[in-house]
C-alpha cells in the first residue's frame, strides 16, 4: 500500500469552512429575497390613498357673476322666511333694489307676489308663511338677477349678484317725421354704438354706471343737433331695452 500524504487531511476543514460560509451566505440571500417578494405584494395590494381634500375659506360664498345666482352660505334657511343679500358685480352691498317674491296660491288661492327692499346693507328679510316660494327676483333699474326655487322648501335664503354689463337698446329717429337716422352715435359709460340704416342700435354698458349714478345717454348725429339724455335708472329693467330719442334737424 502507498503512504498517504499527511498534508491532504490538514486542508479538509479549511474547504469545510469556505463550504459553510458559501452555503450561509446562499441561504441569506434566499431570505432576503423571499421578504422583498412578500413586501412588495403587500404594497400592491394597498388601495391608493386619495389626495387631501382641501377645503375653502369659511368667508367664500358661492355665488356666480352673471346674474343667475346659487345657493347662499349664510346659514340654514328660516321656515317660512325669504331672505338673503343682493350684491353688485364686484361683491359689493347693492342697497334699495326692490326684490319681488313670487308664491303659489294655497289652498284654492290665487298666486301672489310680496316686494320687500334691500337694506343699507344690500339684505332683506320678509315673512311669507309656509312655504310655495317659486321665484325671488331682484331689480335696480336695468339690472336685474333672478332664481328659481323649489316651492316646496320651508324657507329660502340666497344671495343675488347683479351682471357686470348690461344692455341699452331702441332707435334714434327725426324729431318731424319720425324716420330712423342711420349712423348716429350713441354713448354710455364710456362705450359707444352706432345705429343702422334703420336707426336701431344694441349697447353694452357696463353697470358701473349705476352704482356711480351717472345716469348720462348721449345722442349725436351729422346734421342733428346732439341730445343728452339725464332720465333716471329707476325705471323698470324692460324700458332700457325699448329707448326713443329724437333728433332735431339743423
């Protein structure tokens, strides 16, 4: 028999170490592995978290600008009261306008309509017993704002912004025989319009002019002499959309 090389015998536990770390370390590796997997399948399995609702300042009232109003943030409505404020365009109190409150009738009555008008403050309050509110409407010379409501509401209560324009419409004719003069010019708050062949003309106002009281219509015309006209926005919103003026001849 050969000798056995005694150096063999003193490498096996060195190859037995660098077996044991290998084999460790495959091992780890398996673990480490199996706990990613099991983190991100829990991680898809989570809904997605909704973004943060953001709320709005308590002073924001929800109102539109053009003359069709939403609900009032005021607090809650008083059964059997319609209340609220009117506002002009820039959010400002609109005092003395008149609002017209139309009901049904009850119990075999005929509708009605209640006025009642705004205060320093641009609000208003009035009693109308149970309920049957259709409509509130509110009107300062040409301007005007409107809602249509549930009549079967307890109360109502809502605010009112009047447009940031409105219109001026009717026609420029001759003093003597009444014929449309084509091409005059007619001017309002700074804007201006010429009439047609018929002398018809359409013009936007902006509705400063009311709140400033500048209640100032000029009228000229080649030929003519000029007419300013100092009438009053008090009259009913349908006579601005109707105007005559006549020019005299020179």
């Amino acid at each position: 028999m050969g000798r056995r090389d005694p150096r063999a015998g003193a490498l096996n536990p060195v190859k037995r170490t660098v077996t044991t770390v290998v084999v460790l370390a495959a091992i780890t590796c398996i673990v480490l592995l199996a706990l990613l997997d099991q983190i991100q399948g829990f991680q898809a399995t989570q809904p997605p978290q909704a973004p943060p609702r953001q709320t709005p300042p308590a002073s924001e009232s929800p109102t539109s600008t053009d003359g069709t109003p939403e609900a009032d943030d005021l607090g809650e409505p008083v059964p059997g009261e319609a209340s609220g404020r009117v506002q002009f365009s820039d959010g400002s109190a609109a005092a003395g306008v008149e609002i017209a409150i139309s009901i049904l009738g009850q119990d075999g009555e005929l509708p009605r309509e209640l006025r009642v008008t705004t205060d320093a403050d641009g609000a208003f309050a009035l009693r109308v017993g149970d309920g049957g509110i259709t409509t509130i409407a509110a009107s300062l010379g040409p301007l005007s704002a409107s809602i249509e409501n549930d009549p079967s509401a307890a109360g109502v209560r809502v605010t009112l912004r009047f447009p940031a324009t409105f219109d001026l419409r009717g026609r420029v004719q001759r003093t003597d025989n009444r014929a449309g003069i084509a091409r005059a010019v007619v001017s309002c708050g700074g804007h201006e319009s010429p009439t047609d062949a018929e002398g018809a003309f359409a013009l936007v106002v902006p509705s400063s002019v009311v709140t400033d009281g500048r209640a100032e219509i000029r009228v000229g015309a080649s030929g003519y002499e000029s007419l300013v006209d100092l009438t009053p926005w008090g009259r009913p919103a349908p006579h601005y959309r109707d105007l005559t003026f006549r020019l005299t001849p020179r």
